[in-house]
C-alpha cells in the first residue's frame, strides 16, 4: 500500500545578511593592543573567526587576522 504524500509546506529560515560592524563604526585601523576588541573574532581556543560567521568585509577581516597574529606574537592574546 503507497504511502500517502505529504501535503506540508517547509517553512524557509529567513537569514539577515550580516553587516560589518567594523565599517558600521567607520574603523580606519585596528590597534593590536586592543585585546577586547581581538578577543571578539576569536574562538575560545584562539582560532580566528571567518569571515561568513562575522559577517566581516573582506578589507577589515585581513586587518583582523594581521592584528591578531601580531597580538599572538607578543602574547597579548592565546
């Protein structure tokens, strides 16, 4: 006996597009002594966020990830 088909609609997840809040702020340049700021784009392990999970331009998203390897290297941040 076939089974009788399904007559639900599947909802669609409405997704936002992500802003920059960097250029929201209109940042010019990052300081690398900012540690809280660093912190933000970074995982508890101290992995740098990509850019589809901030939502980063790319122009900022490489100051970022500049920034923050230089705040590594001086041991500001893990």
């Amino acid at each position: 006996m076939p089974r009788p088909t399904a007559t639900r609609k599947r909802r669609r997840k409405v997704v936002r597009k992500k802003v920059c809040r960097l250029c929201e702020n209109r940042v010019v340049a990052i300081d690398f002594k900012d540690v809280e700021l660093l912190r933000r784009y970074q995982t508890e392990k101290g992995k740098i966020l990509p850019r589809r999970i901030t939502g980063n331009c790319v122009k900022h998203q490489k100051m970022l990830g500049a920034r923050i390897k230089r705040a590594r290297n001086l041991s500001l941040v893990l």
